[in-house]
C-alpha cells in the first residue's frame, strides 16, 4: 500500500489532491485468466492470430473491466482503511494491447466535509498519455 494512504483525510484533502499512480504492463497469461475468470471467451483476448488477422487489432486486446479493476484498485489503495468508494462510473474510450504500458491515476475535484465525501476524476492512461478508460469516483471517509 502506497505510504500516502497513511495521511489521507477528508480534513486534509483540496481540490486537485493527486493520487498515486500505478503503472500496468499486463501478459498474455493475466490476460487470459482474467477473461477466463468472467467466462468471456472472446478470441480478442486470448488468441493473437484471430485478433490480428480477423478482427484487425494489432494485438491481444485488454478486456474493459480490466481496466476498471485497476482504478478501483488506485482508489482502494490510497483511501485504505480511512474510507471506502461509495461509487464509480467508467468508460473505455480507447483499445489497449498486451505490451503497452498502461498507468492508473487521479484527482480530487470536489470535497464535501458535512457528508465526508469526495469526488475523484480517475483515469487509465496509455504510453501516449491518452486517457483509454476515464472515471468519476464518490469517494466516503470514516469519522
């Protein structure tokens, strides 16, 4: 767990607070046991040729709500135990690929002290610092 979730309060938060990143550089393994684990046996995913000659991808395509996965898992890890998401909503705007480097990250834009809740812009980041997967996150702190 990253060390600055040891410090994170609503009472300390501004609006443009960063989140720890996290950078992601998934394999063709993880891949496919991600897939296998929502029963999603689409051949995007797990069989190179098909992608490629087919479907015209350049590569395995990263499954979606793998990237949303990670930005629960960039918000869990910086509110830790202080808190929990009270909600998310994501979209996946751009594909991504098995070799791409892929980064999670975000940023406080709203505070609400009386209802200690916070509101968090996340994102999923390729190695162009495209936004492939944007998010909006209501974030709760305990007292």
């Amino acid at each position: 767990m990253d060390s600055s979730s040891k410090t994170v309060s609503i009472e300390n938060l501004s609006i443009g607070h960063e989140l720890p990143g996290r950078n992601f550089c998934p394999d063709s393994r993880q891949l496919f046991l991600y897939n296998a684990s929502l029963w999603n046996a689409h051949k995007i995913h797990f069989d190179y040729p098909y992608a490629k000659e087919v479907e015209g991808y350049p590569g395995l395509v990263l499954a979606g709500p793998l990237l949303g996965d990670w930005m629960h898992q960039c918000l869990e890890e910086w509110i830790g135990a202080k808190g929990r998401i009270k909600s998310i909503d994501y979209s996946n705007r751009i594909a991504s690929y098995i070799g791409e480097t892929l980064y999670s990250g975000g940023s406080v834009i709203e505070i609400d002290l009386e209802q200690r809740e916070a509101i968090v812009d996340v994102f999923i980041k390729n190695e162009k610092n495209e936004v492939v997967s944007p998010g909006t996150a209501t974030l709760e702190f305990f007292p």
